[in-house]
C-alpha cells in the first residue's frame, strides 16, 4: 500500500511567492513573427547582411554560413538561417521578398535614419509588383483588419497599390497609396480580409511602374492582447500559465556570439524603425520589435513580476568570448542604469520622457534584475562586482542575481542562477538535489531547466520527470525561490532549439504538457509548506540503445565486438573516427572535423574518439568488446545508450535525424590511469554509479572488457572478473507535496508507475467529504499534443467524496494530481514555521522517499 502523512501542524516554511514564472527568449521566432505579431519577415530589408564582426564562409559540405574572429560558425544561407528553412522557401536575393516585372537592390546610401543600414530600392515596370511571403505565408482571418505601413521615398510621384493577396492570386482587399516627391515619409492604411487565407503574402503593385525606396514597413492585426500590439492567443496561453515573474531577453540572445551583437538595452526602446536590428545566433535577424518597453508593458498587463537581464561585458562564453574593459565595461554598466532608469524614473527625466512617449508615462515595476546569463570565471567575478555595487548602490531595493556561485569568492550573492538541460530520467533521479544546499547562503533561481535529450522529449513522461524535480524545488522553497522553464516559444517553421513550452505557427497554437504540468503546480501554491511523508516503493530508470566505444585520445586497438555472442560492426562515428587494422580497428582523429573548443571549465575533448555499434534489436543487454591500450591512454564504454530513440538537438536538425553522444543520456564506464569508474554521463556534472576500482590495462596486451544488465543497473567485467555492480538511482513510485492556506490543503501526487495506484491519506485533522481533484496525465506516457490535439495531454477537474482524516485515492498511471481539500476549521497559520536540523532534514527525506 502506497501511504501518504500530512502534518500540517508542523509548517516548514513559507511558499516562495514568486517560485514559478516565465521566459522569454528570441529564439524560434518566437519574438518577431510571433508573441511581436509582425506578418512580414525582413521588414527592415537587412537580414541579409553579413553581421557585423563576422564573415561569410562556405563549409565543407557546402553550407553557406557565417563564422565570428573567434572560429564559432553557424548557417546562414543569405540570411535565410537554417538549412533547412532555406531550402523551403524559393531563392530570392532579398528574404522573404519577391519581384516580377520589377528589378530590386538593397541601398546602403538612401536609409531612413542612422540605426537602419540599407532600405530597399524597387524599379517597378508598369503592373509590376513585389511581395512579402511573412513567416510561411501572411495569415488572414475573414473579417479581421490588419495595419500596413512604409516609410517610402521616390524622386518622382508613384501610385502604388498594397493588396492583401492569396495564394493564387485573389486580392482579398486593396489600397491605394501615392507616394510623393521628397523625403522619406510614413504611409499608413488598414486592409481587411475577405477569406481565411493563412497562406496569403503582403503585394505591392505599381500600376504605372516607377521607383520607390522602402526605408521601413510592417504588417500588423489591428486586435491585439490588451490592445498592446502582443498576440492575442500566445499572451492568453502565457496568462493561463499561473506564473508570478517573467524573465527578459535571454539567455544567450544577452550575450551575443560577437561584440556587435552583445545585446544592449538602449536599442530595444523608442519607435521600431529607429531600433537597430539584431542578428541572434538562433539564425536570424530580429527587428527588437518586442523591446524592454513591450516587456514592461507585457510583465504589467500579466500582472507579472519583471526580471530583467542585462549584458554584464561579456558575450557567449562558449562560442568565443569578448570582455568588456576600462570605457567599455563602463559604457555597459550605464547601459545597464539607463534600463532601471527607464523603467522606474519619474516622467521629466531623460528616460522617463522617452517611456512616457512610448505611452506609458507612470513608472514600471522591476523587481529582479540578473547580472550576465550563464558567464563564468575570474572575468565575471570582476564584472559581477562592478555592476552589483553600483546598482544596489543606486537601487538597493532591487533583488539582484548572480550566474554563479560568486559567494564562495566572498563577493555578496542574493540569488545565484543555475541551469538544468538533461533527459527525463535525470530531473527524477535529482529531485533531492537542494536538501544539502546552505540555508544561510544565497537563494537558489532555476533560471534555465527542461528534458531536452533522451527518450519522451516533450512527453507526458518529460512533464513528470520535471515535476518530481520540482517537488523537489518545492519542498525546498526555503533555499529554491524562483524557477522557468527555457526556451518559452517556438514557431514550427523555424525551430532552432526543441522542446518549447509553447508551440504556434502563424495562426494556431498550443502548450506542450509540460505546460500544463507549470500551469497546475502554479496554480496551486499555498502558503506554506508543510511536513509530509511518502511510503512506497521504488523505480529506477535504466537506459537501454546501443553500445558504444571511445579512448580520450587517438590509438585504442580493439576487435571481436559483440552482443550475445554475436558480432556487431561499427555503426557510426560519433566524434573522430576509427580506421581497420588486421582483425580490428584502430581510433584515429578526423582530419576532415571542425575543430572543437572546449566548454569553459572543461577540459579539452577534441581527440576523443567515440563510436557506437550495429547491435541487433533487443539484444545489447550483453556486451563485449576486446581491446589494447596504450599507456596513459583512456578507455570508456557507453552502456546501453538509448541512442536510437533519443531526441537530438544540433545545429542543423533536430526530432532525431542526427544525434552524438553529448547530447544522449548514457551510463559510462571509463578506465584510465589506473581507475575504473561508472557514471551517468550528465550534461551539468556526472553522478557517480558505483564506487572507483582499481584497474590497470597492460599496454600491448588485449583485455576483454563485458557488461551485462542487472537489476536496477549493469554489471561491468575485466577479462571475467567482475569490477562493478552499477547502481541506476532509484525514484519513488509515488510522490508528493502538501501546503496550506487558511482552510485549504493542497497535496500533489506523481504516479510514476505503469499501472493505476491507490494511495492512503493520513491528514492531522478533520476535513470535508467532498474535495476537488485535478488530474493531469493520458493513455500512453509517450503522449505528446500537437494542433491537431491540443489538449490531448492536459489537466481534468472532478469533484469527488470521501475525503476524511484516512482516506483512499486512486491515482492513474503516469500521473500528476492536485488534491484540493477543505479542512473544517483554519488550519494552524501564525504558529512558528518548522525548521529542520541538517538530521532531520536527512530523515525526513529518507521517509519522503
């Protein structure tokens, strides 16, 4: 029998207020094109631009790409992005925008205004005509309005006409428009749509030919959320979201890949067309037109509390950094007063003025601003420190965020940031990670997690690992203040980075269950936690796939591999390469590879060889390999790798096409210098398997290396003798967490299992019969939901009976439940929180499972 204890007398703490929120990255077009309802791609005509402090290359397989001073490259295709996104779309010279009868040409001379580097300069014959195809098509609703305008400027007077037009050509409505002699200036109409068209392009047609310069336009829906220009169905997802905070811009997009790109916050405010556009390394360009202003406003229309993330000086540390010094580190630290300015200085100041004229002339709130994102190491300790004592100085009542754990530096830390991107299976076997944290010390943001790799990427099964991780983060709400989920968008078209926790494309849109999953937990807060206690039985998630074989540099001999006795050949390089020597093979290091930087903090991996091989289907359970090493020389095996199912993330693909070994979940055995060692190979730091052995490979000499699968684990054999009883961690079958508030009782319960559970409740007091149980979960652990089936994975409310101080719940497979109970008085509120002893903190987790 499955038994659940709530004590609610012994409160532990309050809830963290803010522990769920939100956050947004400009990333799969999610901003533009997007939440930013812009219909028309390039609108600035610059996407094409090779960003500055880059060039243009051609990579060996014949991508075209771009490659910054620091040799970390990525697609590019004319400013189309993606390979594949540029394959889907006909050639133009310009993206997104097309001619016929018409010749155009970019114009670096003839520009708006100083921000914008080119317009567009179109000679039109008579009839002519130029379209825009928006992001995989304009999108029309019958009966809705849209509102188009350009900043145009010609030498001599042009009457244009701009239709919304279908796919085959029907114009759904038109305008005329005639441009006159003189300057650039701004033309303005409304055009409605006639039919349901979400594949129609923006057409512009001179009946009578003539020249114009395009310095700037735009396509927008008249009915916005609030009526402040953001999507109306996204924004009522992210509000259905029950978060308290909302984090802003980034992630990596703060950062940028060079020091033209590093994001400042002085170019995402004032008028769009006078906002310099930005070149993200998720592969496009963004026009900022959802800036810190459009942040602000959306945190306050949510009724969210702000986080803002401000370039500390530094960019992507991983993909070559920049440190700002001397003026320059000064000149970002003012961009980071002028942001705080503008949002909370009184209008008749410099910045004041400039959000009263964006229309908001009462100051924003701003409750938590974050130094840097994900920078590290001696330079950002500096950094962090400059910046954390000039704006606490001048803005002390603002909670401030550090990337790392600069407290063990002795600098002041309020609020350190970690991330988590892993597999499913990970977030379970880590839900007590924060029991050991110092309760004296800082508080604890997640400010980055989710199952990205692995088996069930986007699943009901990844929604519950999170979850159990995040009962983990609740029951530790004392350290663990603040968490959200990355990325938050995602367009369908341009996926750069998968899973998101939102899915749309230019007219639909839908939460993947771990959305669900956050709205639930959200919603139901409470505002304390109290004592509670599992009793139930354990699992334990072992990977099963293909088994691999790698050396940490290059001369590993090995030969007879096997599965069962039967042998297997080499499937797949997965980094470097291995060349036939007699009777087995030899690694060897790819000549023809891009060389590899290593992750700072990492040591350098680029001579590692790995492989997987050719097991047959349900037979790599057994494994055996023979191999020769050289002194000094590191062998490693991966142990039934759940390769083949994997969800992978690279550059270029993703939903599994391409995959390698960094980002696979996988058991590790490695034996060098002399120690053997069993791990599961974790993204963010390994967990330990099994305790160190000793084991000496005699170069020269071949030595059998087996693993087999045990319970709960695999066993791991040298030449017969048995090294190793691998240990996979165990989560339990049933899980929960309990809060309360005046006369409610909130318990949540995770079925873990394959089969339906029935779980004891013991309450410390009396309750009503009836309660409200909200049940999230589906038919398969696997279920996903897509347009098609929105909801298919998503929460169902009951009334139910029977609620007493014992009683019995069912809980179906794979599931997560919210119990929402009434006690018959208050429960106790005012009386001392319950503060556990690092021993019975031990305990306590030992009971809870």
């Amino acid at each position: 029998m499955n038994r659940v204890f709530v004590d609610t007398e012994r409160i532990r703490f309050e809830t963290a207020p803010d522990l769920y929120g939100l956050f947004f990255e400009e990333i799969n077009r999610g901003g533009d094109g997007g939440l930013y309802p812009e219909m028309l791609r390039n609108r600035s005509f610059e996407d094409s631009l090779v960003p500055e402090g880059c060039k243009a290359i051609v990579r060996e397989d014949g991508t075209e790409a771009i490659r910054n001073e620091n040799g970390w490259s990525c697609p590019f295709h004319n400013g189309e992005g993606k390979t594949e996104w540029a394959h889907r779309v006909p050639p133009t010279p310009v993206p997104a925008w097309y001619v016929q009868d018409a010749r155009m040409e970019l114009n670096a001379k003839v520009r708006l205004n100083e921000k914008r580097r080119v317009s567009l300069h179109v000679h039109f014959e008579p009839h002519g005509r130029l379209w825009n195809i928006g992001c995989c098509g304009v999108p029309c609703r019958r009966g809705e309005s849209y509102a188009f305008y350009a900043f145009l400027k010609t030498e001599e007077p042009c009457e244009l006409r701009v239709s919304l037009a279908g796919s085959k050509g029907i114009r759904y409505d038109t305008r005329n428009i005639m441009v006159e002699k003189g300057p650039f200036v701004r033309y303005d109409c409304i055009l409605e749509a006639t039919e349901e068209d979400y594949d129609a392009v923006l057409l512009i047609e001179a009946p009578l030919g003539g020249e114009v310069y395009i310095g700037f336009t735009s396509l927008m829906p008249t009915e916005t959320y609030k009526n402040h220009g953001l999507r109306k169905d996204l924004m009522e997802l992210l509000a259905g979201a029950n978060a308290r905070f909302l984090r802003f811009p980034g992630g990596c997009v703060v950062e940028g890949f060079t020091k033209e790109t590093m994001l400042r916050f002085s170019n995402t405010v004032g008028p769009v067309w006078e906002r310099p556009s930005h070149y993200l390394m998720w592969h496009y360009r963004s026009t900022n037109g959802l800036g810190f202003h459009e942040f602000l406003q959306m945190c306050e229309d949510l009724g969210l509390e702000a986080m803002y993330v401000m370039n500390a000086g530094i960019s992507c540390q991983v993909r070559g950094p920049v440190f700002a010094e001397g003026k320059e580190l000064d000149a970002w630290l003012q961009e980071a007063m002028d942001a705080v300015s503008y949002a909370t200085a009184p209008v008749g100041t410099k910045w004041g003025e400039l959000r009263a004229r964006m229309g908001h002339p009462a100051p924003f709130s701003l409750k938590y601003i974050e130094i840097g994102n994900e920078n590290m190491g001696p330079e950002y300790s500096r950094h962090y420190r400059k910046f954390y004592q000039a704006l606490k100085h001048c803005y002390p009542d603002i909670i401030y965020i550090s990337n790392t754990h600069t407290e063990e530096e002795g600098l002041v830390t309020e609020v350190v940031d970690e991330h988590y991107y892993d597999t499913p299976e990970f977030f379970a076997e880590d839900r007590r990670r924060f029991e050991a944290y110092n309760r004296k010390g800082p508080k604890i943001f997640i400010g980055e997690y989710e199952a990205f790799q692995g088996n069930g990427v986007a699943t009901l099964h990844a929604a519950l690992c999170e979850a159990m991780f995040l009962f983990g983060a609740e029951k530790n709400q004392d350290v663990v203040t603040l968490s959200t989920y990355a990325p938050l968008l995602q367009h369908v078209e341009y996926t750069s980075w998968y899973p998101n926790l939102i899915v749309f494309d230019n007219h639909r849109s839908y939460g993947i269950p771990s959305y669900h999953m956050l709205s639930l937990l959200g919603a139901n807060r409470g505002k304390y936690v109290v004592e509670s206690r599992v009793e139930t039985s354990k699992l334990r998630y072992v990977p099963s796939g293909l088994p691999g074989l790698g050396s940490t540099v290059p001369g590993l001999r090995f030969r007879n591999a096997n599965c069962h006795g039967e042998p297997v050949e080499v499937k797949r390089f997965l980094q470097n390469m291995a060349v036939r020597e007699g009777e087995g093979y030899l690694t060897a290091v790819d000549p023809s590879a891009p060389p590899m930087k290593p992750f700072p903090g990492k040591p350098d991996s680029s001579k590692n060889c790995f492989l997987i091989f050719d097991a047959p289907a349900g037979r790599e359970d057994v494994f055996e390999v023979e191999v020769m090493a050289e002194e000094g020389q590191g062998v490693f095996l991966t142990v039934f790798n759940r390769a083949e199912q994997a969800y992978i993330f690279t550059q270029e693909h993703h939903g599994g096409e391409v995959w390698n070994h960094r980002t696979v979940r996988n058991s590790q055995w490695r034996i060098q210098d002399g120690i053997s060692t069993v791990i599961d190979q974790c993204i963010w730091g390994d967990r330990p398997l099994a305790q160190p052995e000793p084991c000496m490979l005699t170069p020269g000499k071949w030595h059998t290396l087996r693993t087999e699968a045990a319970p709960g684990g695999f066993l791991a054999f040298v030449d017969g003798r048995l090294l190793h009883h691998a240990q996979q961690t165990a989560v339990p079958l049933i899980d929960s967490v309990a809060a309360i508030e005046e006369k409610m009782i909130y318990i949540k319960l995770l079925n873990m299992g394959d089969e339906r559970e029935t779980v004891e409740i013991t309450l410390d007091c009396m309750v009503e019969d009836t309660y409200e149980k909200i049940v999230l979960t589906a038919d398969n652990p696997m279920a996903v939901n897509a347009f098609e089936t929105p909801e298919r994975v998503s929460p169902v409310t009951m009334d139910c009976n029977g609620a007493a101080k014992v009683f019995c719940c069912d809980l179906p497979a794979h599931s997560l439940s919210v119990l929402r109970l009434s006690a018959k008085q208050n429960v106790r509120e005012n009386g001392m929180p319950f503060v556990m002893t690092a021993n019975q903190r031990n305990t306590y987790g030992r009971l809870s499972g």
